[in-house]
C-alpha cells in the first residue's frame, strides 16, 4: 500500500520558492541557486546502500556535473549526527531534513514497492555486495540498522533554474530508480546557459 505524503508531485513549470538550507558540514546552500541549475536529490537514509551506490558514480563524474553548470544538493531525512560520517567524503553538499519537510513539500512518498520491485532487486544485491566491500576497506560506515524515517523511501530527482523553475523532475519507483549522471548532464545541456555577470565589465 502507497503512503503518499500530503503535497501533490512537482511538475516541470512548476516554481520552488526561494530557500537557504544548511548542509551537514555548515555550509549555507541556496536552492535555487543564483548563478547555477540545482541538481536537488532528495534520497532515503543515511548509510542506504543503494544510495551510496548511485552517489559514487556522482563523485565520479562530479567534475562534469559542476562543468555542464549544475550543483548537487542532496537530501536525506536521516538527522545531521547519524548523516555526518557518510557524508566526509562527498564533493556536493548534504542536507539533513529529518522532519521530512521538503519531502512534504515536493510530494516524494513511502511506499513498500521501494523494495518489493523486482526491478529493484539487482541493485539492491550490486548495492550490498558493494557497501561490504566499501566498509571493509574503511571507505563508508555501515547504516543503522533501524533508520531514522524507515526503510520504505523512494528517491526522487529535480533540475531547478536559477529563477526557481522545475526544468525536469523524476519520481522514482523503486529503491534504485533516479537519473543516471548522462541522464542529467543531457537535461542540463538542453538548458540555455546564462553567463554571471561581472560588475567589473560594467
């Protein structure tokens, strides 16, 4: 059974009201972004081995994503102090949202199909199989084994314009359902750009 949150999906057209967020490593990161497309993900619990997964392939490639004009912000409804050792590491800012707020706001929901998909199951082994070897090596920390929100999140992905525009907006299915990183760099490539100003060329 679905548990859809109170607020209907965000649509592409769709306006995000200006905001100031607070990473887990203090930072301030305006959403939107004045100068930038904000790449805003908003993911399940801290330590999620699926998440994780698909994260290092955003590191990987965070170089080209920054390159084509896009931030990451990235949101977990996971509290700062369980987030904060999993997010060392990580090129892009983390924001803890543990009331689910902006979860609310954007209408992401919970639902049991998050992990009974059989789409889902691949990932969630490679996810796994994965993290282990991550873990063993030092290089992430094992989540808890009852997370702060529970285990049935699904993840969702929105591209905002600098004026606070919804450009594209993905709502997973299933654990593992989010846009690939060619997937993104291509919706950014199809955004005009718009050059900063430079009050000294006035």
């Amino acid at each position: 059974m679905s548990m859809r949150l109170s607020r209907s999906p965000v649509k592409p057209g769709s306006t995000v009201n200006a905001r100031t967020l607070t990473a887990v490593a203090g930072d301030e990161v305006a959403v939107p972004d004045p100068d930038r497309l904000v790449h805003l993900q908003l993911r399940r619990f801290a330590g999620c081995p699926v998440c994780n997964l698909h994260l290092r392939s955003v590191t990987r490639r965070h170089g080209e994503i920054e390159a084509a004009g896009v931030r990451e912000v990235v949101v977990f409804h996971s509290p700062a102090e369980e987030l904060s050792p999993h997010t060392t590491d990580l090129p892009f800012a983390v924001v803890a949202d543990p009331t689910r707020r902006l979860y609310r706001e954007f209408g992401v929901e919970r639902s049991p199909r998050a992990l009974l998909s059989p789409r889902a199951w691949g990932p969630i082994v490679r996810a796994v199989l994965s993290g282990v070897r991550e873990v063993a090596r030092g290089r992430e920390h094992l989540p808890s084994t009852s997370p702060h929100g529970g285990r049935l999140g699904l993840p969702a992905d929105f591209l905002i314009a600098p004026g606070g525009r919804v450009l594209a907006a993905k709502y997973g299915e299933h654990v593992y359902d989010q846009w690939l990183v060619d997937e993104l760099l291509e919706l950014a490539a199809r955004t005009p750009r718009t050059p900063r100003t430079n009050p000294a060329a006035r």
